[in-house]
C-alpha cells in the first residue's frame, strides 16, 4: 500500500499532465506535452511543469534536443495509483465522521458487476486485512 501524501492541492491541469507522463513510456518535454494534449499551449505546460516539479511530483531525467535547442525532458515521480491513493484518502478524511471506511469498501466493490471479480476482490481484501492486523497487531 502506498503512503504518499499529497503537499499541495492539484488543478485538473496539473493532473492533466501528470496522466500524459503517466502514460507515456518515457521523458517528455514541455513541447511533447503539449502536443499529446491539443487544448495545452506550450506556455501552459510549462507553468505547470514548474509547480509539479516545485512540489517534488516530477523530476528532470535529461536534457534533450527538442529540433535545434537543448530541452529538459521530466518524468513523474509519483505513479498514478500512488495519487489516486492519496486523493482518496485525502477526499475521505473530510467525511470519515459520515461515512465508515466499510461503507467506502463496500461502495468501492460495488462498481465490479462481475462476479467473479467480485470473489477475487473479497478474497484479496481479507489477505490485506490479515496482513494489516498482523502488522497492527490487532487479533
């Protein structure tokens, strides 16, 4: 399980381009971004570029030749289930006085319409929850 936090509040752009790099197999510069993505200028892919890397999201992995100029090329340096994670937990925080974590559980499994899945979902999360008392050291 991940224990990444999010520091900061993320846009839908910044997420935006998070999810480029998350799907790209790998660096890309601000101008490859932008041209993954129709509605991003360049401009704009820039600013966000330096707030996820501000906020340690994102890293230089090389400077590369974009045409004739030299280009930084970055790569993530969150996964996107590490951010889903987070998001999630922290989104669930403001209601944990509303809603139990079983209620988000069962909400969450309730999505799956296939059964078989459903099984090995409920099987998976009695392993997890095993694991989790054990480390706990809950009987």
């Amino acid at each position: 399980m991940s224990t990444f936090t999010l520091k900061c509040k993320l846009t839908k752009r910044d997420v935006e381009i998070l999810s480029i790099l998350w799907n790209s197999n790998h660096s890309m510069t601000a101008s490859e971004i932008s041209e993954a993505s129709p509605g991003l200028s360049v401009n704009t892919v820039q600013a966000v570029l330096r707030k996820l890397l501000k906020n340690k999201l994102i890293e230089i992995e090389n400077i590369v030749y974009s045409g004739t100029v030299l280009a930084r090329s970055y790569i993530p340096l969150i996964t996107a289930q590490d951010y889903a994670l987070a998001k999630l937990a922290m989104d669930y925080q403001k209601f944990e006085k509303q809603i139990s974590k079983g209620a988000v559980l069962v909400t969450l499994l309730d999505l799956e319409n296939d059964p078989q899945k459903n099984s090995e979902e409920a099987q998976e999360l009695e392993k997890i929850l095993e694991e989790y008392k054990k480390r706990k050291n809950i009987e």
